[in-house]
C-alpha cells in the first residue's frame, strides 16, 4: 500500500466516523475500487488492524473537540456522569460482540461480514435507520431529554452493537438510538461521537494484542500508516465540527439517498457477477 492509498483510507475513515455513513463500509467500498486486496488470511488480518489505527486517527478529534467535557467528567465524576453513561453504554456493544463470537464460533461472530459480501444490504439498513431517525426527531415530545440517562446509553449501546456490521453507521445508528430514547439529535449526535472514544480503545485492546501476537503489524509500511492516521485525524475533526453545526439544520436523510443509491448499486454489481465484489453468501457455509 502506498502513501497515497492510506492517505484515500484515512480520509474515509476521518469522515466516514462521524458522517452517518459507515467508516468500515466506505473503507472496504474503497478497497475494492482501489484494487488493495488480502490475497491471504495475514494480510486481511493486517488490513483489519490498519482500520483499527485509523480508529485510533479519529479518536484524536474526539478529545480535542469535546476537551472540556472530558475534563469535566474526569474532575466531577459525581456531579457529571457522562463518562459512567460512556461506559454503560459500552457494555451492551461488548455483550452482542462477545455473543456473536459464541453463538456463531463457525464465523467468528461479526468477523463473517468482513470480506463485504453483506455490505450492499447494509448500506440500505444504515439508510432506513437514518430516515427514521428523522422521522422520530420531526415529532414533538411533551418531556424531551435534555441530556443522556441510563436508559439512552443502554440504547445507544445497543445499536452501537448493531453498527458492528460493516456498512452500518456506528453514529447513523446510535444517533437514531438516542432520540428513539428520547433524546434531541443534537444531544444524540453529541454523545454518538463521545460514545466512539471507548469503542476505539476497545477494538484496539482486544484486536491489537491478538494482531500484536501473530506478527500482523509487520505486513504494515509505517509511512503509509502515519500518513493515514494523521489524514483521519484531520479530517475526523472537521466532519465533528460539519455534523455538530448542521445535524439540526439538515435531515439525515440527504445521506440515506446516498447510501440507498450505493447499497443499490453494490447489491446490482454484486448479483450481476462483477469480479472484484464478493459472492453474495455467507464465507464458509
């Protein structure tokens, strides 16, 4: 992988994060146009573990844009408990990622969905989620929640398992998460983008040690790798700053269109036979 292709990645990942419209889903989309593909099982591992670090690229933003509150909640954990809703909010994600990875051994749970052939169907639920995300939020509430509770942040934390799946937006799905449980978008959209920081360092934990125990990273060119972090980063911080500003102005569903048309034409590509698009079936059944 050269500069330039991790550059194009990062900047997918920087936005794709925020933008409700699938960083991973994007990531592997642009992989398959690009032509980058995991001709062995090392280098998919690898792959994977480069998403992770550019993760790990948006998490930069994250505690720029929101300093104040998480000094705050570190300070005054009493007072603000943000970060213990952050972190409830993390354990239905970890319990379905943790079920899939019993229930369904034979796949690795949500590792089934990594070589895209779920994708297209996934860029269509991501669409749906957003048009009734909008539709909940046009709906006046006599008691609306002014900030996250404990039943938002198990909600939120439920969907986020959901986003699990590549082509589901991790913030599309806990924004709509959030106001189904009463939220303001804003306030949604606020705590979706606080809520990635645990999710990042998670993946990190669990993902890294095993990639850092098979000798994953040596497939990585370091150049390549901090140029994309560093692109993630950048544009992490201004998709935060676009989606914080217009989440109230503009629907959601501009990008649902999007996503239908992607998903649409991915699934048409795909049934169609085209080479470099996987076979629409689960990998190994």
């Amino acid at each position: 992988m050269n500069v330039l292709q991790a550059a194009t990645l990062g900047l997918i990942q920087g936005l794709g994060e925020f933008l409700p419209i699938s960083s991973s889903g994007h990531l592997l989309l642009a992989r398959f146009l690009l032509g980058i593909q995991a001709e062995t099982p090392d280098i998919q591992s690898a792959y994977k573990m480069l998403d992770i670090l550019l993760h790990i690229g948006t998490l930069i933003p994250v505690i720029i844009v929101f300093w104040k509150d998480w000094i705050q909640m570190i300070v005054h954990p009493i007072r603000n408990r943000t970060l213990l809703y952050l972190i409830l909010a993390s354990v239905p994600t970890l319990a379905i990622y943790l079920a899939a990875k019993v229930l369904f051994p034979s796949v690795h749970g949500f590792s089934v969905f990594d070589n895209g052939w779920f994708l297209g169907v996934s860029f269509l639920i991501t669409s749906l989620f957003l048009v009734v995300c909008d539709i909940l939020s046009s709906v006046k509430k006599p008691n609306p929640q002014k900030e996250p509770g404990i039943l938002s942040s198990i909600v939120m934390g439920l969907f986020q398992g959901i986003g699990l799946i590549p082509g589901v937006s991790r913030s599309g799905s806990t924004i709509l998460g959030g106001v189904f449980s009463g939220l303001e978008k804003k306030k949604a959209a606020k705590f979706s983008f606080m809520m990635s920081a645990p999710a990042i360092m998670g993946s990190l934990l669990m993902e890294g040690k095993d990639a850092l125990a098979s000798g994953d990273f040596a497939y990585l060119d370091i150049v390549p790798t901090i140029v994309g972090i560093i692109v993630a980063a950048v544009s992490g911080f201004l998709a935060i700053r676009f989606m914080m500003k217009m989440i109230e102005k503009i629907p959601l569903c501009w990008f649902a269109i999007y996503l239908a048309i992607i998903g649409i034409a991915y699934l048409a590509m795909q049934l169609s036979g085209v080479s470099f698009l996987p076979v629409f079936a689960v990998p190994g059944v």
